[in-house]
C-alpha cells in the first residue's frame, strides 16, 4: 500500500476506506489512500500506536512527550490525556487499545525512552485510562510490555513481552485484571524479530507480529501458523470493507493482506453518541 517510510507503526482504519499509519523516523502521521496518495496530518514526537476512542478521535502513544494524548476533529492539534502516574513521568508509552467498557488501555515499556532522559517509574507497566480521566495500573509484572488486544468477547486481555519474547493473557473483569498466563512464546533463538503489534479475530484467534512474520494463535494457545513476509512487521490491523484485510506495517513499507477471516476492532466504526 505505500513504502519510502521511516519505521512505520500504529497503523489504524478509517471507514472512509483510509489508513492512518505512524512514522516514527519522520515524527508524523500519514493517512494514506487506495490509489497510493499519503498525506501528512500532523508532526509529533515519536508516535507509536494508535486508536479511536468511542467518539472515533484518535488516541495516539506519544513516546517523546512520554504521553497519551487525543489528537482534534482535523487532527492538527492534541490535547495530553495522561503522561504521568503518582506524579511521575511515564516511561515511553508504546502501544494502545479501546476497552470493552470505553476505556484505552496502553503499555508502558522504556523502549523509546529517549537517551539521556530519566526513568522515573520503577517498572514497565500496563494501564488504563479512563473517561474521567484517572490512571490505573493494571500490571507491573512484564519486562517489557509492548502489544495489546482484547478477545472479541472482552473477557481477555492479550499483552505480549518483547524483552521474555511471550505472550500473556489476563482475566479482565471490571476494569481489573486477574488470572494472568504465559499464553504463548515466540521466542525463536537466533531469530531477527519480537512479539510487537496484536490484533484478534471474530473467532478468537490471535494474530501477532514476529520472527519472520505474522504469528497466528487460536483462543486455546495453539500455534495455527505463521505468515511469512519480505520485511519484519511490527504492527498490524483490520480494514477493507468487510474487515478482512490485514494492513501490516514493516519498516519503510505498509502492506496489503487479504485474508478468508473477519477481523475484531475495539473501537467502533462511527462514533458513538451519549
């Protein structure tokens, strides 16, 4: 779908049949066309993931700013949710997704944390954010916590390790986790990549970017397969018109899949009102 990116990451759909994709070398974010057009819609420090809230305004990991943050209706201005907890600044927030229940969840590693910068918080934790704005960790129990994605159902929550190269799943029950697992494990010695973006499927199955490509898992743990691409993907996906193409971003370049499966996005297609 596009190349002569930077590090590309984070890419989201837009039902207009658009695709929003982070580039973390040149500090902006690009929607991009079917016919190949991209255009630049907003300069920010390092951004890495992203996602609609429910009235579909995108929240985007801002590593530089060590932030969460909200970007406007015309996306050329944001506003900061949340870049600090218990009055400490954030380590370098990586990836996000909207909860069941409305709320963003995002991972904390110090992956991005910019050289030279202080590592206030002790650990690299999960969190979630909610309406009013409160921050709670959800977990400080992985080395460094990188993708996330929930079970179509909502009962699940997926978080995989780059540092342990697992994945892991919790319970989430209001708001809160429990039950946490080592689901699976890519760790593949001598093997160029990490589990990085996740994404899940109308069936359950879970679709992880990496060694070598996009690492598909069922609901029970079992590795279905891998699918093998040109370049290392970091992140991925679901778009088209019936949310069965996997967008994957891998370095310079954004990539086309089109799969026989129906994809599950957290956030809905058009807002939704109160």
């Amino acid at each position: 779908m596009g190349d002569g990116f930077g590090f590309t990451e984070g890419p989201v759909w837009e039902p207009a049949g658009t695709l929003l994709v982070s580039d973390e070398t040149k500090n902006a974010i690009y929607r991009l066309y079917p016919d190949g057009h991209r255009d630049e819609l907003i300069q920010l420090g390092d951004p890495d993931g992203n996602t609609f809230d429910r009235e579909h305004r995108l929240i985007v990991t801002a590593s530089v700013l060590r932030a969460i943050i909200r970007l406007s209706p015309d996306m050329k201005s944001y506003t900061v949710l949340a870049d600090r907890y218990k009055g400490q600044r954030l380590n370098s927030p990586n990836d996000v997704t909207l909860g069941p229940e409305g709320a963003i969840y995002f991972t904390d590693p110090t992956l991005d944390l910019v050289k030279g910068e202080k590592q206030e918080i002790p650990f690299q934790g999960v969190y979630r954010l909610d309406a009013k704005g409160d921050l709670t960790l959800l977990t400080d129990e992985i080395h460094q916590p990188n993708g996330l994605a929930f079970s179509p159902d909502g009962k699940f929550l997926y978080v995989d390790d780059t540092a342990q190269k697992n994945i892991h799943r919790y319970r989430l029950h209001n708001g809160v986790l429990s039950d946490g697992m080592v689901f699976a494990d890519e760790n593949v010695p001598g093997a160029r990549g990490v589990p990085d973006g996740m994404k899940t499927d109308t069936r359950g199955n879970l679709y992880v970017t990496g060694p070598g490509g996009v690492w598909v898992w069922s609901a029970a743990g079992k590795h279905l397969g891998t699918i093998l691409l040109p370049h290392q993907p970091a992140n991925l996906t679901w778009g088209g018109p019936k949310n069965s193409v996997l967008y994957l971003t891998a370095g310079s370049f954004v990539y086309t899949l089109p799969t026989k499966t129906k994809g599950h996005l957290s956030y809905p297609a058009r807002a939704v009102r109160p």
